[in-house]
C-alpha cells in the first residue's frame, strides 16, 4: 500500500470556458506545469456554471470563466477586462472599418452564444447592448463561439467575441475592434473558498501575473 501511495501522482484539473484558450490560459499552463514538478494538470471545458458546480463538489480545483455567479462556497477573482470586437464575415461593408460603435451594428443580424445553459456569455452581450440603450430584434442563439465563427463565415450574422478571438484567422472573418470602452468581458478565476494549498496559491499567483502583464 505505501508503494501504491508513493507512485499515485497528485493531480490539479482546471476548468474552463472555450474563448478563453485562445488568450492567455496556455501560457499560464505552461508556467504551472513548469513549476509543478510531479503534479498532473486536467483540463475539462465547462461552462462557468458547470464550473461552480464542479468545485463544490471537488471534481475541479480551479475554474476559467466569464459569468458572475454569486455563490457563498467559491471565490472569485476577475483577472481581465477582455475588449470586445467584432467578427464580420470580410465581404460585409463594415469589415472595411478601422473601428466601430455598438450602434453601428444594429443593421446586421447579431449571432450570440452560448444557447445553454443560461446564464451564459449571450447574456452578457444583451445586457452591453442594453446598458447602451440599444435593442436589437434581429437575434439568431447558437451553440458555441465555433459555430457562431462558421456563421460569420457563411454571411448569415456577425457576432461580438472577446479580442482574443483574433488568433482563429480566416480569410473571410474580419475582426474590428469596438470603440465603446464598456464593451467588455470579464476573464474571472474561480476556487473553493478556504482552499489555501500551495498548487491553488501558486495557480492563482501565476493567472494573476499572466492575465495582468
């Protein structure tokens, strides 16, 4: 039993919510496999949702996300604004702008995600338009930011996506950036409240240097 014990590894699992892979969370692997020598690290995807849910019941350690979840057991931390633009299929006049306002968009179908579960990303981008007085009636909701990219493709809508969505190049999406400044997604790291292990502290200390450079 105690070689059985010796050879078991420690293992850490992050969650985590699909647009953030394509910023700054594969660096901050990195640099966390790096100085965790012996520990393996799990990543799952998950909503943010499934994220709370998955801490609570100790099945992850640490969770990725983008939605505010008021829950008295986990804690959070936002460790970026990220920007929002725009993915504009690059045959649509608008593809030609340097930069464009929230408003300017009202004349295109607006493609919005994730459709379950609620509430999710598509939430906030409804409430960025509301707070800035402006109601689009023209809404399609599809599963993931994959699809909405593949819409955007076709002609059929843009979508609003965080900026770190510009490292999924092609050549008929073209990505402008928003002037509005509240135009923004929270990147927010989530724990089990009282979780003070030393892989937990070193995995927030290194998302905070990260997502904060």
């Amino acid at each position: 039993m105690r070689r059985l014990s010796a050879s078991e590894k420690r293992r850490f699992v992050v969650g985590f919510v699909a647009s953030i892979v394509y910023g700054m969370m594969p660096e901050v692997i990195r640099e966390f496999r790096a100085r965790s020598e012996g520990l393996e690290i799990q990543l799952l995807e998950m909503t943010t949702l499934e994220q709370v849910i998955a801490l609570k019941d100790g099945r992850i350690d640490a969770g990725l996300g983008r939605i505010r979840i008021d829950d008295p057991a986990i804690q959070r931390e936002v460790l970026q604004e990220e920007a929002l633009i725009a993915a504009i299929g690059s045959a649509d006049p608008l593809a030609r702008a340097d930069s464009l306002t929230l408003s300017d968009l009202i004349t295109r179908k607006l493609l919005v995600y994730p459709s379950q579960p609620r509430p999710s990303y598509a939430d906030q981008v409804f409430t960025i338009l509301r707070d800035h007085g402006l109601a689009h009636d023209n809404v399609e909701e599809v599963r993931d930011v994959q699809v909405a990219l593949g819409l955007v493709a076709s002609e059929a809508g843009l979508a609003l996506v965080p900026s770190s969505m510009r490292h999924v190049q092609r050549s008929d999406i073209t990505y402008v950036r928003i002037r509005d400044e509240a135009a923004t997604s929270p990147i927010i790291l989530s724990v089990r409240v009282g979780d003070t292990s030393r892989e937990v502290r070193l995995f927030e200390q290194i998302a905070r240097d990260t997502f904060r450079s």
